[in-house]
C-alpha cells in the first residue's frame, strides 16, 4: 500500500490526455498500469528525480511570493499592468493565419497502404517508443511519445508498425505543392504541419469564378459526385485546401483558422479528425475562446509549466490574467510576457521567412543502441534527412548541433560552428561525426548507450547570400572552428506532442573543454578543408590562389562595388525625402498589403522588466 501511494506522487508520468481522440478515458486506471509497469525501471528513477526536482522548485517560488513585500507585489502588477496595455496596443486582428495538421499522420499514412490496419490499435515505432498511434489505439491510451512495452501493456492487441521516414517525407512533399498555391511564404513545423497566411489569397479569392473553386473527386473516395464547389471565405478557403490535400493522398487533414499562430495551432486540435475550426478575428471572440482554454492547450505550455502554474491555481488561461501580478513577480520576463500574451489571446501573426529561421533539426527516438557502427549509422540516416531538408528550403548554416540521450535519460548536446555556411550532408555528417567521436572519447571506458539522437544546423541564411562577400568575410576571419560545449538546456515546456519523438527531459552539462580544431574554407567555392587530417596548408592555399585567378572572383568584386552604389544611391534618396518631408512637402503614406513584421520581443521585455 506504501509504494502505490509513492507511485502516485509522480504527477510527472501521469497521462497528458488533451490530444485528440483520447476524451473520456479512464486515467486513473491508465495511469496505475503505467505505473506498475515502470517502477524500478530508469525511467522511474529519472522521473523520480525529475517531480523532486520539480517539488523544489515550486517550493522556492511559493517562498519567493510569501517573503515577497507589499510593495513588490504592487510594483509586479503595475509592471503586468503596463505590459497588458502595450500587448493589447499591438494587437492585430488583420491577417487570417491557418494551421493545417495531418491526423495521426504517420499511422494515417501506414493505414492507407495496409488497409487492414485501419480498424485495429495501431501505433508507429518501436518498443522503445512510439512516434504516434491511429485514434482506435488512443481509446486505450496509447499515444505518442510513450515506450512501447507501456503500450502493449495498455492495449495488450496493440500493433507496432515501423517507421519509414522516406515514405511520409514523400507524402510531405505532396502536402506542401498544395500549400504554396495558397500562400508561397507558407511555414513547415514538420513533415505533416504547415501555417499558412491566406490573407491575401481570400482577397484575391473574390474575383475566382466558380470553375476556379471547382477540383474533383479521386474516385476511390467518392463515385456519386463528380466534382465539389468551394465558397469565398476564408472558411471555404481552408476546407478546399484539406479536400484537396484528402483527393491527392487518401489522408485526412484536420486545420484552426485564426487571427494568429497561436489561435490556428489550438484551434487544428479541436475538431479532429477531418475538421477545422474558426476563430472570429474580434477582440470579443477571441477572447472568450481563449477564457476557459485548459493551459495545456496551449503550444509551449508543457508538463513543467503546468506544474508550476497549477501550484498557483492557474489551470485556465483567464487565470494567468487574474495572476499577472505574480506571474510577473515570479516567473522570468521571457515567461511573464509569454504568459499574458496568452491570457490576452495574442501571438505572432508574422510566418518568418525560410531565411529567418534560427534553426532546423531531426532526431529519432530508438531501442537503446551500444554499438558505435549503430551510433554512425543513425547519424548518418539523421544527416541525410536534414540535408534533403536543408535544400528543400534554400538555405544553409554555421552552427551543428548533436544531441543524445543516455539510457539514463540524460540528455546531453555539442556544437560547433564553422566560419562559413554549410548545407551538404558530406558537410553535416563531418562535423556532427567529429562531436560524437568526442562524447564517445569522454565516455568512461567508452561505453555508450543510447536510446535518442539528434542532428541540428543553425545561425541559419539563405543558400543565395552564402557567397556574397566570401572573399571579405574570409580576409577578416580567424578561420577557425569554435566547439561550443555549454550544455543548451532544452525547452522543457514544449508539448511531448509538439514533434513526435520529443520528450522533455533537462540536460546534463557536458564539462570537458575540447581543442579547437582549424577549420580552412575557400571564400571562392566554399570547399572545406580541415587542416587536422586531410589536407594541409600547402594544399588549401593552391586551392585558393587556384579560385582566385578564375573569372568568377572578377564578377564577385563587380558585385560587390555595384551593390556599394546602389545602397549609396538609396541611401541618399532616403536622406532627400526625410530633408523634403520636414519643409512640409511628404505625402501620408499609402497602405498596402505588405505583411507587418512585429516589434521585437526582447525589446519590449527590456522596456517592461527593467530590474528583473
């Protein structure tokens, strides 16, 4: 009797039900199974560690608060205060952002090629882990993200099916020629999501006659009608997109409709599977949808912070309005304002661009591996998949991430950066090759086992820019690689959900300082050479005077003085508006459809938390 009420008191391995498909279950009794199938086990002792670690920390909070003065408390509310209004004061309820979600796509995809599969529990994996499960094997509890032994204890018929990556890579590619037609600055969030502003393309919509908004049936799915009609809203726009996206891959697709990214995401969820939702664009709507949201909902809201907010009985989003003043009090400034951002129903409305992400990665979760060769051949399945990725999007990047978890749950990340852009795999699977060299050298007797890698690019730009300037860039370049070896702690607020083989877990902070290894890349080509093994300097410096006397350096240079004049012309044009406009002679300015970038949020933090 004494240890199940110790099993209880790990809220950390209870079972997240908000998904989809999994409304009503027992959880009392799914999470007594999960239990007794867990104890002992290094999960449990990982999460055992992990809620006391959690208990400290609400602990130190509650205190913070209680030892907190009058005073302070006053000041963190009018400082919430204060960021409400500015939050409010840049509220845009202009553009109509969708969220399209496949419905438990790898298991969907699986289905459709084995039909047989669709009316048995079925999830996509390994017993080691599973990266998603059809809606029959939900009923049981099955979900993503949980060890498949717990799953098949669950739902002792379960079916485990495994991954093929380079099939729902192809049914992505699908996906994606359907939504550049209805917004070609679209946003992939993974191989089966995408955000898409249909702003202007409902404005253009208008003027489609009817044969523009007519696409036919496959036949396979309907043989009594022909062909279906599609209206001009918004609305009509989307259910077109996902009828479309249905016609080409037999696949469901379910989408949120909202004034914002936030208000898409949490609305795709609601009506799946094969259905959408629509989120007016008025203050009003938004926020009475908004009001009695479980936080959970939320994208970035995860187990730790829903932990941590419900010690302060926030477990609606109208709470976390109710509570800014400790909110403010309490958490980081970044929390703080992400937090009143979602009480006040408010997110970004800007998709950024390919060349203004801040990074790209893949992992893959897996029975536990010891073998070095299995290490190198997962790193080398992940390099490929991220260097198809990689050039799907145009862009390249300086930074390689690798990052691993030990069977012990310790998650672990090392980086290293190159003076130039690299997108290849034969790039990629160097660098990230080289880092796992190192963990595996810093491994006592190196022994290894792993049961999670992954492989990340960032300091991300477009593949375009990454020439121009080389031959500066490389004159004022010390040429070498730097190995970042700080420990990059991960968003333990993000959903386990959020990608199919996430899971949160804190990181272990790798302490050895590595030598730095120099790195030569031609400013010409951008061939690497890495003086350490290969090459030597001789070689890289005739490769060099070799680039430099090709006619492609002369243009490079022609470039570079016709980009000067240009940006010295504008630049003056600039300054003979701003002088005309202050002699009383500037026009007000016209608006357009152009999309509107918004304010920084570390400079509206700054402004707010001054002495946080």
């Amino acid at each position: 009797m004494e240890s199940n009420e110790k099993q209880e008191l790990l809220p950390g391995m209870s079972l997240n039900d908000n998904k989809a498909g999994m409304e009503g279950l027992d959880k009392e009794k799914i999470n007594k199974i999960i239990m007794e199938n867990t104890v002992g086990s290094r999960y449990y002792k990982n999460q055992q560690k992990r809620d006391l670690q959690m208990k400290e920390r609400i602990n130190k909070m509650k205190e913070k608060f209680e030892s907190s003065s009058k005073s302070e408390q006053e000041s963190a509310l009018k400082q919430a205060n204060l960021l409400v209004e500015e939050i409010e004061n840049g509220r845009d309820l202009s553009r109509t952002i969708v969220h399209v979600d496949m419905d438990a796509f790898y298991a969907a995809v699986e289905e459709r090629d084995c039909p047989e599969l669709k009316n048995q529990p079925m999830a996509v994996g390994s017993i080691g882990m599973l990266s998603t499960s059809n809606y029959v094997a939900r009923k049981y509890g099955v979900r993503a993200a949980m060890p498949g032994f717990i799953a098949k204890k669950l739902c002792p018929e379960l079916i485990i099916v495994p991954c093929n990556f380079d099939k729902y890579r192809k049914v992505s590619s699908e996906l994606r020629s359907i939504f550049g037609e209805y917004d070609v600055n679209y946003v992939t969030a993974s191989l089966d999501e995408a955000y898409l502003d249909i702003t202007e393309h409902v404005n253009i919509r208008q003027t489609f006659d009817e044969s523009r908004r007519t696409f036919e049936y496959n036949p396979q799915l309907q043989k009594d009608k022909s062909s279906e009609v599609f209206g001009l809203t918004a609305q009509e726009a989307t259910r077109e997109m996902r009828f479309r996206i249905h016609q080409k891959t037999l696949l469901t697709a379910s989408a949120g409709i909202g004034p914002n990214t936030m208000l898409a995401k949490i609305g795709s969820d609601m009506n799946k599977p094969n259905g959408q939702t629509f989120i007016s664009p008025t203050r009003d709507d938004v926020m009475k949808f908004i009001s009695d949201l479980p936080i959970r909902k939320v994208n970035g809201i995860g187990k730790v912070s829903e932990q941590m907010l419900a010690s302060l009985q926030i477990v609606k989003c109208r709470h976390l309005y109710e509570a800014r003043g400790k909110i403010v009090l309490l958490f980081t400034p970044t929390s703080a304002f992400f937090f009143i951002r979602v009480a006040l129903a408010c997110s970004s409305t800007h998709l950024e661009a390919d060349s203004e992400r801040k990074s790209m990665s893949t992992e893959r979760t897996f029975s536990p591996l010891s073998n070095p060769e299995d290490f190198r051949d997962t790193l080398k399945e992940l390099c490929e998949s991220l260097a198809e990725n990689i050039e799907q999007e145009s862009i390249q990047g300086k930074t390689v991430t690798l990052k691993i978890k030990t069977i012990d749950f310790e998650l672990r990340t090392r980086s290293r950066s190159s003076p130039v852009p690299i997108g290849s795999y034969t790039e990629i699977y160097k660098i990230a090759n080289d880092l796992l060299k190192q963990e595996l050298e810093h491994t006592s007797n190196n022994k290894l086992s792993l049961r999670l890698m992954g492989v990340g690019l960032s300091k991300l730009e477009s593949a375009g820019s990454a020439s121009k300037g080389g031959i500066k860039q490389f004159l004022n370049n010390n040429n070498k690689i730097s190995d970042d070896n700080q420990q990059q702690k991960l968003d333990e607020d993000k959903t386990e959900d959020e990608t199919p083989y996430k899971q949160e877990e804190e990181s272990v902070k790798v302490e050895e300082e590595e030598e730095e290894e120099e790195l030569m890349s031609c400013p010409i080509c951008n061939v690497t050479y890495t003086a350490s093994y290969k090459y030597n300097l001789n070689d890289f410096n005739t490769h060099v005077d070799t680039c430099l006397n090709r006619q492609t350096i002369r243009e490079m240079l022609k470039e570079d003085e016709q980009a000067a004049s240009s940006s010295s012309t504008q630049q003056q044009a600039k300054t003979l508006k701003r002088e005309t406009k202050r002699g009383g002679g500037g026009g007000q300015r016209g608006r357009g459809t152009k999309r509107r970038k918004p304010t920084s949020t570390s400079s509206t933090i700054d402004r707010f938390f001054p002495k946080i």
